[in-house]
C-alpha cells in the first residue's frame, strides 16, 4: 500500500483489493470505492471538510 495522498484536506487511499477511498485524517471512510485514483481526488477536492482546519497562530495568522 503506498502512502496516502492528502486532497483539500483528505485523505485518498488505496485499499488491499485495488480500489480507491477518500479518507478523514482520523481515518474514517467518506466516500468510496472508487475504480481510480483520479475519481478518488476528483471527489475529494469538492468536498467541504465539516469542521474547517485550525487557523494558524503566530505572525503569520490570517
């Protein structure tokens, strides 16, 4: 298995069996399967996370 690919702030994996899921970063499946990688990451980036990533602190917040 090779390493997970993060797309807007999923993850794509690729299961034992071949086919391609989008993950959460804790490792919950959202979507799936999916015959290509490419499905996988055109899913992902059209996703909307549900709880937006953290800001950044530090002189450099936005």
């Amino acid at each position: 298995m090779s390493a997970a690919k993060s797309v807007n702030g999923y993850l794509i994996n690729k299961a034992k069996d071949g086919q391609w899921w989008v993950d959460s970063a804790s490792g919950e499946n959202i979507a799936g399967p999916f015959p290509t990688e490419a499905m996988a990451v055109e899913v992902a980036s059209v996703l909307q996370l549900e709880h937006p990533e953290p800001k950044r602190r530090g002189k450099d917040k936005n």
